[in-house]
C-alpha cells in the first residue's frame, strides 16, 4: 500500500511540479533577457519581408482612407525611398524598450506600435517627389473606363492612356500633404487589443520592484515544494535510505530525461525543416507573402536552438543530480534487518 501511495504521489503531483520547475530553470536565463530579443530582431531578411508585404499594408490601412489606397506592389517600391531597414529596426528595439520598461516598472502602461512620424515627414517634405516618383512608375494601366483618382479620392491609383507617369507623379507630390493631414502618427500593431491596461503597481505588493526577483522567487518556491513532495514520496517507496534514494533519483532522472532528449531534438540543424514546414502549413493571413514566411523561419530556428540550448542544459544538469544521488545510493551500507528474537518457554508437564 505504501509503494501504491508513493507512486501516485510521484505520478500525480511531482511529476507536474518537476516539469514545471525544469521549465522555469530553463527559461530563466533568456525570457526577461533584452538583449535576447535584440538579438532576435536583428534580421535584415525579416526587414526586408516587411517592407515588401507587411509595412505597405499597414500603411494603406492606416495612413489612407479605403477610397485613396494604392496598390500594395506599387506602394512598397516607392517606400524604399523612405524607410530603410535601419529605420524598421529601430523601431523594433523601440518596442522592445516599451515591453521592457514595463516589466522593470519605470511605465505602468505600455502600447506596441510604430512610430510613422518620421515617414509622415518625409511624405510632406523633401523627399516627397522621390516617394511620388516611385510610386507612379510601378502604378498599373487603368481597366476600360476606370478613373485613374477613385470618386471621393485625391491620390492616382492608375494610369490612364491620355496620362503619362510623369504627370501621375506631380499629382501625386501635390496631393499628398492634404492626404497625410489626418493620418496618424502611430501604427498599434496588436489591433485587437492595442492597448495593455494593466497596471503593475496594483500588483508590486506581490512582485515587489521587479519580476526578475518574482520569477527567481518563483523557481525557488518550485525547487522547494518539489523537493519535499518527492522526499514524501521515495520516503513511502523505500524501505531503507538506500530504497528511498533509488526512487528519489529515479523520480528526477525521468523528467530530467525527457529534458535532455528535447534539448538535443531543438539543437540540432535539422530542426529547421519542421519548423519551417509547419509554418508553411500553418493559417496566415492573406497579406503575408511566401518571402516573409521564409524570414519568419529564419528568425524562429536559431531562437528554437537558443531555447533548446537552455533546455539541454537544464536536462544536463538534472541528470547529473539524479546520478549522484544513485552513486549515493550504492555508497549508502545495506542496513541489516534485524531477525526477531526468539522467547523460548519451557513446555510444562500436565
């Protein structure tokens, strides 16, 4: 009855607070780390999908109203004349700053998006001939009949076969001030849920200053709760201190296992194919071309790798405490089992 108890115990309860922990040791040294999502968003190739598929759709939706947007190839030529990768970077690490602040406390509120002031600028200003320039030499041919300025519109979508592109691009450079008067100066990137409300003062009595500490004290409470309730559980498996350590290190090399396998698994160089062939198969948006896909994935393996860096170790070092605690065991002296002492009664005549 009592191994019955310590196996249900282990199944139960500690093989979910091991999991849990190993996840956490390994998570801690990347998850609060800024310098990791720096890292991250240095891609030049995921800048450049941006600003092919991703940028010229935000800025249609958000800069021009439905009847003055233009066509997404056209628009995201003529951008390259005033956003460059440097400038998308830039802006990443501004949101990156933002998300950071956050968590250490110095904003108590915090929104993801893009600060287009400065493309708004250059739209109005001096490089506004280039941008209209650009734009008017990748617009189409206009349909039969079709106008080349939409009703209700300013800006040309087409050309006409009675208009040429230098004159679509004069047209285009006079317009657009008019045109960006009432866009705004931020694009929100999480569209459903722009704004995070939280607030992390209401909550500091428990965190303290920093979710660093709170994460770290996290851990500790893990490590403390797990050691206890798998001391319970080799205590009601073994018979001995040499029976309790061989459950005790039994119970952590299982979790710690799995760990290592899936740290080798997420390591390896061919991890780049499933994860690439499961971002192909997975449902995007109609806006999202092949090529920022592509980059997608490139930034996403070597983070996969990173983590199951992480992982690995984590899984390395649990094994290793689980195979002292079996070197401990075959130290340990086998403890001889006292045989009951035998009474003998002299048998009484009758």
């Amino acid at each position: 009855m009592r191994k019955l108890s310590a196996i249900l115990i282990l199944v139960i309860v500690y093989f979910p607070l091991a999991f849990t922990t190993l996840t956490l040791i390994s998570i801690r040294p990347w998850v609060l780390d800024r310098g990791f999502y720096e890292r991250i968003v240095n891609n030049e190739r995921l800048y450049e999908a941006v600003l092919t598929d991703e940028l010229p759709n935000r800025i249609n939706n958000e800069m021009f109203t439905v009847v003055e947007q233009l066509p997404v190839s056209a628009l995201s030529n003529a951008l390259r004349e005033v956003v460059t990768p440097d400038y998308l970077q830039a802006q990443a690490l501004n949101v990156i700053d933002k998300v950071f602040d956050y968590i250490d406390g110095r904003e108590r509120t915090f929104e993801l998006s893009i600060d287009i002031t400065p493309i708004k600028a250059a739209l109005i200003g001096d490089e506004r001939m280039a941008f209209a320039a650009a734009l008017a030499a990748g617009l189409p041919l206009c349909d039969g009949g079709q106008q080349s300025i939409a009703p209700g519109g300013r800006l040309t979508r087409c050309i006409t076969a009675e208009s040429s592109i230098e004159a679509a691009a004069e047209q285009i450079a006079a317009a657009l001030p008019a045109v960006l008067e009432a866009a705004p100066d931020h694009i929100v990137i999480n569209d459903e849920t722009p704004y995070v409300r939280m607030n992390g003062y209401d909550y500091a009595w428990f965190l303290g200053s920093s979710v660093h500490t709170a994460l770290d004290v996290a851990i500790l409470m893990m490590i403390a709760t797990g050691l206890g309730v798998g001391f319970v559980g080799a205590y009601l498996g073994g018979d001995d201190p040499r029976g309790r350590l061989k459950w005790l290190s039994s119970a952590l090399f299982a979790p710690s296992s799995l760990f290592l396998v899936a740290g080798l698994i997420l390591i390896s160089p061919l991890i780049g194919g499933p994860i690439s062939g499961g971002l192909s198969s997975a449902r995007w948006g109609a806006q999202y071309s092949e090529s920022f896909r592509e980059a997608v994935a490139d930034v996403i393996v070597p983070v996969v790798q990173q983590i199951g860096s992480g992982i690995l170790l984590t899984g390395i070092i649990a094994c290793l405490i689980s195979l002292a605690l079996l070197i401990w065991r075959w130290t340990t002296p086998i403890q001889e089992q006292r045989s009951p002492r035998m009474v003998q009664v002299p048998a009484k005549n009758s």
